[in-house]
C-alpha cells in the first residue's frame, strides 16, 4: 500500500515537472550535420576533423556550434539494453569524443529515433527513451535529432514528448530536434516538446526540382521553401521551423548555394551546414560565414520570413528585424538574369502575422547589400540591379 502510495507520488512529480528545456534555441541553432554529405559512413576520425575545421574554418567564430553524428554510429544494445557506438567506428567511445568536440568550445549531439530502428536499420529509442536519455547524459551529449522511421501506429506528439520527458529526467539540458518530416503537423505541437522540427522530407542538393528513391522523394530548395507557406506564425526564439540541414557546398552552383544559404537566414531556419568542412572552396566558406547574413538569421526577433512581393520570374521576401530593420531578399527563380528597377516610392511591407510594417513614404531607409557589404544608397532612390539566374541580392534595410 505504502509502496503504491509512494510509487503514484513519483509518478506524479514526473510528469507535472516533465518539460523540455526551456531556453536553449532562443536563436536559431548553427553547427553542421554529418549526414547530406557522409550519409552512414561516419566514425570518430571525421567526426573530430569536422570539428577542427569548424574553427579552422572561421565558422566557430560567426556562431556555429553544434557538431551533430546523424544515422549510423549505433553498435549494439548490451544484455541491460544500454547503447554503445558501433565499436570498429567509434573505437574510443563516446564520452571521449564528446570531451574532445567540448575541449574546442563546441557542442556535441547525437541521433536517435522514436521508432524500433533507425532509419539506417540501427537500434532505435523505443522502449529505450529513459535509458538511452541517461546513457547521452553521461556521454555529455547537447543536442539530440530524433527521426520518424519505423514508428509504426505510433502518435507522434506522445512519442517525441516521452523523450522529451526522458531527456528532462537525466538532467542534462539538450537541444531536442523533431525530425518527423512534417507528417502529422509538428509545428501545432511542436513548442512545447522540443526546440526545432523539420517541415518537411529530406533535402537533396538540388536548387529546383525533386529525386525520386522509390518509396520516398527528396526535395530541392525552392520546394522546401514553398512547401509550408502558412506555417510561419509557429515559429519563434526556442520553437524554430527546421528546413533541414544545408546542401551549401555540396555541388550547386556558386550562386544557388548563395541563394539557398540567403533563404534559410530570411526563414529562420536553423543553420546547420551539412558540407564536407574539411574540404570546402572559399566561395562555401565565404557564403557559410557571411555575419551580416547570419545576424538576420540569429535576429533576436525570431520572425520568419515571408513572400511580399511577387513578379514574373523574380520576388522579395521579407523578414522583419529587431529595432525596425528590415531584411530583403530578391530572388530570381528564373533560368535568365532579371533587371531590376525597384521603385520603393508608395510601397509598403507588411506583416499582419506579426504585425510589423514598413511604409516608404513615411520613413527613409539606408539600405546596405549584404553580399557584396557595401551601403548603396537609401529608398529615396530607385534601386536598380541585375539578379543572375537562381541567384540573390540581399539588403538590410536601416532606419535612417
Ligand atoms: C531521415 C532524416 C535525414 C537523416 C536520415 C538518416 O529520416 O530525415 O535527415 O537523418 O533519416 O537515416
């Protein structure tokens, strides 16, 4: 009886205390992803050269910090049911891993999955979400993905939240990110069950376009960025909507990785680069590390941006800022270069999401092209550029 009685008591402190860790995403999260680029062929050598080009590179110092081993590090679970990494790839565990990625300055996370398996058939968390959330405790891990597959009749809230909850019982503060594609509408539950989810199936490095697999597609820049057009009003500092790790240098042109690196920071999305950062052109290190695009990403607003503007092949989209700033991103979707003549005069941008507006007539603005980092002019002139095919030009439009 004493026993039921305490047991009940327990129970109920869990769950009225379970939460997820409020705090740790109040800007979008930055850092790189092992997956687009090495899929599963991954194991501690990569993962620790992936870390020291992360400083090497320069990217440490603009704000990336997370380095995140997706699919495939699984070993076995032993005769309890702990996890441990796969023994020939991760010969020196993981704890030893973490503390090098920690000795850097950086963070360390980790991948695992609601389902039985992992979607590279490896053992997934089901049954194991307490247990697993301990062993990542202790291996020191700061951020964990946890995907979809295999997942059966599972209800998707329910089992993210039970990880959410194992992972607040260990104690150990972790970035959760919901990787559920989209399929049963995380951004309506999302917030308080982790701190990003992704909108939509696997990226592809493709600027335009789609690949099939068979039973699934992957999906180019241009379609993840118009899937979710009504999603925007979900998303915010420590609940972001995830358009999936980036494709920059991963063999688009020059200037759709420009473009695509452009559209994740216009649409606060998580920056995660998903590139071999070992060995990156300056034009991948160039665009990766550019600060005054990133800051309009890390905005401590956290608006989304959206579509104001719209004509033949090109458009703007927008992205209100903190203290009145505004950032614009015109895009050319088109297979030709546009000339641009854009008359600011009796133009006004507004959000009625997050009520915000800008209004050219009643304000100035200085503006400043963020790529080439110079100040060109204010919107008391027309502006006037040429925008190569899938290309950008991104402004910050000041307050005078
Ligand atoms: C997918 C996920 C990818 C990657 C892959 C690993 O479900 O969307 O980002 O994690 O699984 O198998």
């Amino acid at each position: 009886m004493k026993r039921t009685v305490i047991a009940a008591v327990l129970l109920c402190s869990v769950s009225a205390f379970a939460q997820k860790f409020e705090g740790l995403a109040l800007t979008p999260p930055m850092g790189w992803n092992s997956w687009n680029c090495f899929g599963c062929d991954v194991n501690e050598v990569l993962i620790m050269q992936a870390a020291d080009a992360m400083i090497e590179s320069g990217m440490k110092d603009v704000g990336y910090q997370y380095i995140v081993i997706d699919d495939c590090w699984h070993g076995e679970r032993d005769s309890l049911g702990f996890i441990h990494p796969n023994p020939e790839h991760f010969p020196s565990g993981m704890k030893v891993l973490s503390d090098y990625i920690h000795s850097k300055g950086l963070k360390f996370g980790i991948y695992s999955d609601a389902g039985w398996k992992t979607c590279g058939g490896h053992p997934g968390s089901r049954g194991y979400e307490y247990q697993d959330a301990l062993t990542y405790a202790e291996w020191g891990v700061d951020y964990l993905k946890y995907d979809w597959c295999n997942t059966d009749d599972l209800n998707a809230k329910g089992a993210y939240m039970n990880m959410r909850n194992a992972l607040f019982a260990a104690e150990r503060p972790i970035v959760f990110s919901l990787c559920e594609w989209g399929n049963n509408q995380p951004w309506e539950w999302g917030k308080e069950v982790g701190h990003l989810w992704r909108i939509s199936g696997d990226i592809a490095p493709i600027f335009d376009g789609e690949e099939g697999h068979g039973s699934w597609i992957s999906w180019g820049v241009l379609q993840i960025l118009d899937m979710r057009p009504d999603i925007r009003k979900y998303a915010g500092p420590d609940h972001w909507n995830d358009f999936d790790m980036m494709e920059v240098g991963n063999g688009m042109s020059v200037a759709e990785d420009r473009a695509h690196f452009s559209l994740w920071c216009m649409m606060a999305s998580p920056l995660m680069a998903g590139n071999d950062l070992q060995h990156m052109s300056q034009e991948t290190i160039t665009i990766l590390t550019n600060r005054e695009v990133i800051a309009v990403n890390q905005d401590s607003l956290g608006i989304q941006g959206f579509r104001c503007y719209q004509k033949d092949d090109w458009e703007i989209w927008a992205k209100p800022l903190k203290g009145g700033d505004m950032a614009l991103c015109f895009l050319n979707r088109g297979k030709n270069t546009e000339k641009i003549e854009f008359d600011w005069g009796e133009k006004i941008i507004k959000d009625d999401e997050f009520k915000k507006q800008v209004s050219f007539v009643e304000k100035e603005y200085q503006i400043r092209d963020l790529w080439t980092k110079k100040d060109i002019g204010t919107t008391k002139q027309i502006f006037k550029t040429k925008i190569a095919s899938h290309d950008v030009v991104m402004l910050r439009l000041f307050k005078k």
